[in-house]
C-alpha cells in the first residue's frame, strides 16, 4: 500500500513498512485495520481483492472450505504475472488432490520424527558456531550460520546433497524476488524441476532412506508421476531452507535490538521458555509477509460484509498477528508472551508442513547461538543492514556481527 490512493479511492497493496521500523507490517496496514476485519485494496494488475486484516476473520476464512487455494481460478489475486509453472505443487490446490499428494510427506514431518532429529541439528548449530568462533570478524550472519543450518537439515532429510547448496539457494533467491522477470522465473523453475527430476531418476535406481527415495518409491508404485515427484521436491527444499534462514536471521536481529528479551532468553535454562520466545518472534516478525492468496468460491458473509464468489482474498499474517484483540500490547516483542495462536504457518488443511521442523530448528538455534556467544553484537548500525523489502519471503541479506 502507499500513503497515496489511486482515482478509485482503493488503496495500492503491498507497500512499504516505515523508515526505522523494520519489524513492523508498513503503516498503511494498520490503518487499514482499524475501521474493521474487511478492506478492498488494489493489486499490480488492476484487480481489486479483499484485504483480511484481523486474526479472528483471517483464521475464520483459511478453514472455510468455500475458499480456495487453487491458483488457476478466476479471481486469484496473485502476486506476480507468474502463475508458478508447476513448480508449487500441492500447496495451490485443494482438496482431495491436495489432501492426496500431502498425505505422501506428511510422515517425516511429524512431531516425533523431528525431535529425533534434534540430537543432528543441535550438533550442526554447534560445529557452525565452533567454525564461527574460529574465523575472522566480523562476518556475515546469514552467510556463515543462519543460512547453512536449515540447508544442511532439509539437505539430510530429502536426500540432496549439500555440495549443490550454491544451485538451490542462487535459484531460490530468484523465485522468491518481487522484482524477478517471468522470464527469469519460468527459467529458474525449470532448472529446479530438471535437478529435483534428476535425483528422483537417481533414486529411483539407488534408494536411500530420505524422502526423495519415499517419492521415488510412489513413482515406481504408479502414485505418483516423475513430475510431481520434481515439483513436491522444489517446494520442499526451497521453503524448507528460506523461510527459517530468514527467521534465525531476523530473529537474531530484532533480539539484539531488544537486549533485555534476548538476555531473558540467553539466561535462562527453561526449554518451555525458548519455546516461547520461538512462537514470540514468529508472530512478532512473519517473514511470509505478502498475505496468503485465497479466491472464494461461494457467497461469504463475515464481519458484516458479503464476500461474492470469484473475490480474491489476502490475508497478511503480520497485520493479523499484531492485532491488539488477540495479542495484547502487539507491537511489543515479549518472549513470556503466549503467542501460540499465532498465524505465522498459517491455519485450515494448507497451515504449514515444515512448521514441526522450523519449530525444533529455530528452538536449537535460539537456545544456543547465544548461549555460546553471550556478547554476539552488531557490527553495523541498523539503518546499514540490507532488508529483503523486494522479497516475498521477509528478512536481511547481509547481518554483519562481531563480538
């Protein structure tokens, strides 16, 4: 959104958060929400959906099934040109397909499979920070920690192998851009989709215990198409590392600057408060941060309003997470707060997969990254720390520490 309406009086949406608030959704949000839940904004096309602005009508419409997420319907208020090429897969669907292709990774993403997994992660939190301890300063946080560890994990988990890291992430970055050209998608896409097709073609022949092996698996038993298999591997390794890189290291920012927050959090030996801080910042922050996109398929009628069908939806998490009548005081960042409602990975049948795995990632990083470097400062003044404002995944490209 911008300060300045076009001749339609309908506000511009995205727009830009204020200067020297990094942390907060943009103004114009805020405004927006205060009249009520339901606001008519205008896209980059011309389309003119509705804006969900509260928690109770966000999570009210993310579980109503006469709401789609499926990205070809006429009316879906999408952020790009770009219609995703095949390369979301499940997540801009509905049910059953949805259900059906979700089912098939659901396993190594349950509560008890990934805290088997914390003993690994805690060991490469750990061996990066040793790394860290033992290089230069200062360095880039993003680059040297806060990137690597999710990398490492969904690497393991999927059966990619690391050494491949520069690929993914390089072509990753470009999906994920505001500013990239469909040219440069589609292209982009199609490299992830040939390298995933690849190793779904490899493990096909050599099956390991990963995930890929998994889909190969239902390749081999007919479940499955070769392409699916691609396009489910693309969606996992590039949100399986993205979002929970952005969140250590924006994470690790706004803690550094709220040093009582984060001395509550270094201090402290309570597993249930790293927890805590962990759902705090993750609705205090929303590096998801352009609205989940949605198109009603029936007649609507919530918060006084009529939502027709064929009406495109968005519902911006950070706007909803800072609404004072679910999180009391929402503009500060309390890490004793109860966040847990907050709706950070989403609500309804397309809440998050990963989120289980972002959980333990970010609690292992959050109890220890600190903890092992009590006086980790920045090496720059916060209005020098570069901001990913262009991304549809929010967070800093650079954090240059010392200590």
């Amino acid at each position: 959104m911008t300060e300045t309406l076009n001749p339609a009086g309908i506000p511009e949406f995205p727009g830009a958060r204020a200067a020297g608030c990094p942390f907060d959704p943009p103004p114009a949000l805020r405004a927006l929400q205060g009249p009520g839940p339901l606001a008519k904004v205008r896209l980059w096309d011309g389309s003119t959906p509705w804006l969900v602005t509260r928690h109770a009508e966000q999570r009210a419409l993310l579980a109503d099934p006469r709401v789609s997420a499926d990205i070809s319907r006429p009316g879906y208020p999408g952020q790009t040109p770009y219609r995703g090429g095949g390369g979301l897969s499940f997540i801009m669907m509905d049910d059953p397909e949805h259900a059906r292709l979700r089912r098939m990774v659901t396993a190594p993403f349950a509560v008890k499979r990934v805290e088997a997994m914390r003993p690994a992660v805690q060991k490469i939190t750990d061996d990066l920070i040793d790394d860290l301890l033992a290089g230069p300063r200062p360095v880039d946080l993003v680059e040297a920690f806060a990137l690597p560890v999710p990398s490492l994990v969904i690497c393991e988990l999927l059966g990619v192998p690391y050494a491949d890291h520069g690929f993914f992430q390089d072509n990753s970055k470009i999906l994920i851009r505001r500013s990239s050209t469909l040219e440069e998608r589609t292209a982009s896409v199609g490299r992830l989709n040939e390298y995933l097709d690849a190793l779904v073609a490899r493990k096909l022949a050599e099956p390991g215990d990963d995930l890929l092996s998994r889909l190969a698996y239902r390749v081999k038993a007919g479940e499955l198409s070769r392409r699916e298999a691609a396009q489910m591997g693309v969606l996992l390794l590039v949100a399986g590392h993205e979002t929970t890189a952005n969140m250590i290291a924006l994470g690790t920012l706004a803690l550094l600057q709220h040093p009582h927050q984060l001395a509550l959090l270094r201090d402290g030996d309570d597993p249930k408060l790293v927890a805590g801080a962990v759902e705090e910042l993750l609705r205090y922050l929303n590096i998801t941060h352009s609205g989940r996109r949605r198109v009603a398929l029936e007649d609507i009628e919530i918060a006084g309003q009529v939502i027709r069908a064929g009406d495109g939806l968005i519902m911006p998490n950070d706007i909803a997470n800072r609404d004072a009548t679910a999180f009391p005081d929402p503009d500060e960042l309390d890490i004793r707060r109860d966040a847990r409602l907050h709706v950070a990975f989403g609500f309804g049948v397309h809440q998050c997969l990963g989120q289980p795995l972002a959980r333990m990632e970010l609690q292992v990083v959050y109890s220890t990254l600190y903890r092992r470097i009590p006086t980790l400062r920045l090496a720059a003044e916060l209005d020098q720390i570069p901001f990913k404002h262009d991304g549809q995944v929010y967070g800093v490209y650079e954090l240059p520490v010392t200590w």
